[in-house]
C-alpha cells in the first residue's frame, strides 16, 4: 500500500506542473505493477518515433503481490485471456515526466476486460528526441503524435476498432480534445479538468508565480475546447473539482453546455485540481467512475 501511495503523490506532483518537462527515465514500469504489456515504436507522419505501451484486458494481480516484488520486478509473458477484439482506452500522457504513471489507470482498468494504451509524447520517455520549449503549455505537433498511436492501435488484433475511448488530464485533455472532435476513430471521450481556453491558463500562473506559460504560434484559437464544443456530437464526460483554482469549474461547464452529444458533468465537492489524487475521492473510485462511462459507450 505504500508503494501506492507513494506514486499517488508523485503524479499528483507532475499532473499539476503546467509545464512542459520532459524526462527520458521511467521512475517504474508496468513489470513493477505486474501487468502483461508489448512495448512498441509507432512512427507519426512527420516520421518520428513515438514510445507505446499497449495492455491487453487482464486479471491483475493484487496489491500485496505488487508491493512485495516491487524491489524485485518481472517481465511477464505477453499473452491474451482470449481471442476476442476488446475495447480500447487510449492515456494521453499530462505535461511532464513521461507515460510511467499513466501505467497505474491500467492497473485499475485491465481487469474491467479494457485494452489500455498509454505512451511518449515525441522527445519524452522513450520517443525520439524533440527540441522541446519547456515554457510551452503543448504543441499542435501532440495532435500527430496522438493520431499516429490511433491509427497504429485500431490495427492491432486485439483491439476493437470500432470501440476506442480517450482520457486526457489537464494539459492532455486541452490537447486531446481537438483530436477527438476530428477523428471518427475514437468514440468517447473523458476529460479532468479541461480547460476552456489558454488565456485563463496563462493568467492563473501570471498571478500565482509571474510564469508566463505559453503557446506556439500555430496553435489556433480554433482548437480551444470552447471554440470546438458546439461540433462535438459524441459522448463525453468532463470531470472537474469544485475548488479547482488552476482550471476552474466554470469552464468546464461552459464547455459541457455546448456539447451536442450525449454528456456528463461529475464536479467533485471540496476537491481542487488533482482529483483523481484527493483522499475524497480516492484512485480506484475515480477510475471505477471513468468504467462506468466507458461501459455505456464502448461496450
């Protein structure tokens, strides 16, 4: 259990940097969690190597076995519980660190019978290196990299391509949202703490420490969520703390009252930013709250 609680902290540190910081070392991997995963190289269109981790629906193995091999970890043999094409949750990693993390969601989501994918964005982890401006709030060169692990994962013998969630947190919900509304691939999606627009991004941190995060030049108003919400027509549930002070509550309302599909709101009382993280709430229930979506829409 301290193992878990450990790594809670952790990502609760890089899923509230707003930053981006890349780092090519994996704090862990999945062998530390005892999943059975492939780890492959997915190429994007401007030819760089992306780092993807893909875990077939399993039964994972219980948190005494995890913490007690944790000093001691094993690569498990990759095999499948069955023959069957399973939905498919795609991780979009936050803004800093790497995908070693996003490895805990399927933890929790494997054994629900989900595929999950998580991976690299370019010049993180095990991806290609990328120049990277670490005062950026994120590029719209993220959008090829999420569209390069799209069209790689719909092909894989174990997926169903016609039952593909995303999950984005943050930075990666901000940034995954665009590509969600485009792509026909992905059916649903989930966002915490999706931000409306930069502007009240950048003003937060201007406030709160005189950073001035920002965006490249080609990042158009165009793909802010409240720019695009009214062409959304697929499902979607926006996940939001009421006392978020970095993304707050009304933009995600905002954003959710412009959907045109079917859609959830879930603002979580007493809660700020890293919901997921608060002990209110608690990881298991925060990820059994994300199955239950995903169960309606990819099963």
């Amino acid at each position: 259990m301290r193992r878990f609680l450990i790594l809670t902290i952790l990502f609760f540190f890089i899923s509230t940097i707003f930053a981006l910081k890349p780092d090519r070392n994996y704090p862990y991997r999945p062998e530390f969690f005892g999943l059975i995963y492939k780890e492959f190289k997915v190429k994007t269109e401007d030819n760089l190597k992306l780092n993807v981790w893909f875990f077939p629906a399993q039964d994972t193995l219980p948190k005494v076995w995890v913490s007690k091999n944790w000093k001691n970890p094993k690569k498990r043999e990759y095999v499948v519980i069955d023959n069957l094409k399973r939905p498919t949750i795609i991780i979009i990693p936050g803004d800093a660190g790497n995908m070693a993390p996003s490895a805990q969601f399927a933890y929790y989501m494997c054994n629900h019978g989900y595929n999950v994918v998580t991976f690299d964005w370019r010049g993180f982890g095990g991806s290609d290196q990328w120049p990277v401006n670490k005062d950026f709030l994120c590029y719209t060169e993220f959008f090829k990299d999420i569209n390069a692990v799209i069209d790689a994962v719909k092909n894989l013998q174990e997926v169903d391509s016609k039952n593909i969630g995303i999950y984005g947190y943050s930075m990666s919900a901000f940034v995954s949202f665009p590509v969600f509304q485009q792509n026909n691939d992905l059916k649903c999606f989930i966002g915490r703490a999706l931000s409306a627009n930069y502007e009240g991004i950048r003003d937060y941190w201007i406030q709160k420490d005189g950073h001035h995060v920002m965006l490249p030049s080609d990042y158009k108003t165009d793909y802010y969520p409240i720019n695009i919400a009214d062409k959304v027509n697929k499902p979607c549930l926006l996940i939001t703390g009421e006392l978020d002070k970095v993304t707050p509550p009304e933009g995600a309302q905002d954003v959710y009252s412009k959907l045109k599909g079917e859609k959830e709101i879930w603002i979580v009382k007493n809660v700020g930013h890293g919901v997921e993280w608060d002990k209110s709430v608690g990881f298991a229930n925060y990820v059994n709250k994300m199955v239950i979506f995903y169960d309606k829409h990819l099963k």
